[in-house]
C-alpha cells in the first residue's frame, strides 16, 4: 500500500470536502447535479468530524480520498441501530482510484467498529449505481439487507438507497 489510513486533519477538511463533492458531481450521483443541497453536506467535512470520525487516505503529503465512521448510531447515523456502526460519504478522488484506498478505508472503518464496546454490526447505505462501492462491500463480507433499504427523499420516488451490513 502506497498510502496511510488516519484521521483527517482540519487542515485538510477542505480537501476532503471537495473530493467528496466532485466524485458525487463526477460520478452522476446527485439528483439535482450541482445545485443539489446534499453537495453543502459532502462539503462539510468540519461538521462532520465534530459529530463522527473522518478518515483519509493519505500519500505524498495529499490527500486520496475518505470516510465518515459513526460509531454507536451517533448524530451522524442514518440507518444505524443501538450497537451498530455506520459508514457514510466513502470518495476516492478520480485520479486516485484503482490504489485500494476505497477498499482499505472501508477495512478501517469495519476495525475501527471492532473496537466499539457493544458494537455488533456495521451498516452502510449506497446508490444502485455505485457498483466499485458494492464490489468493495461484497469482497469484505457485507451482505445486502433490502428490507433496510430507505428513501432519503420521499418525494422523489426513484431514490432509494441500498443497505448493506457486516456483522462482526
């Protein structure tokens, strides 16, 4: 691995926020492109890490992409349950891809969740059209739990995001 996994610093908040904000831009993956109010939370990498635990992957002194842990169903959980972890907002700059840092940021999150007292699961929810993403999930042993599938937008009636767990 030509890269470390660690916690992200303030100085690279920005960073961080911009990568998330341009492979969700890049990748097609916000209904409403770049006037989509989602692309102000992929920005928002402060706010995040004061709720939850930012992780980068890291090399030559930049950053390659990142992670939002949510330990115990914190602020930050959307589908997470009393002694579940979460896994939120993964981006791997465009340029950076294909390095395994996608898959060893999602492999931090899964030992970091390990290390929860009472932690028993991790959840994630994805878009159907994030198929690198499913491939990562499916190689580490997380498995499809459709019956966890939501709507974060109920008005539009094509957004429904995936859900996966791991039970450790």
């Amino acid at each position: 691995m030509d890269f470390v996994i660690r916690r992200a610093t303030a100085e690279e908040y920005d960073t961080l926020g911009e990568i998330t904000a341009q492979a969700y831009l890049r990748d097609g993956l916000l209904d409403f492109g770049g006037d989509d109010a989602y692309l102000h939370e992929l920005r928002a990498v402060a706010k995040r890490a004061d709720a939850a635990e930012v992780l980068v992957a890291a090399a030559d002194g930049g950053v390659l992409g990142g992670v939002t842990f949510v330990p115990g169903g914190g602020p930050m959980a959307d589908i997470a349950r009393p002694g579940e972890a979460e896994i939120r907002m993964l981006a791997v700059a465009r340029e950076a891809r294909g390095r395994g840092a996608g898959e060893a940021l999602v492999r931090a999150c899964v030992d970091r969740a390990r290390s929860v007292p009472g932690c028993a699961r991790v959840v994630l929810s994805t878009q159907r059209t994030m198929h690198s993403a499913h491939r990562i999930y499916a190689r580490l042993g997380f498995t499809r739990t459709p019956d966890r599938d939501w709507n974060p937008l109920p008005e539009l009636d094509d957004l429904t995001l995936l859900a996966y767990e791991l039970t450790l």
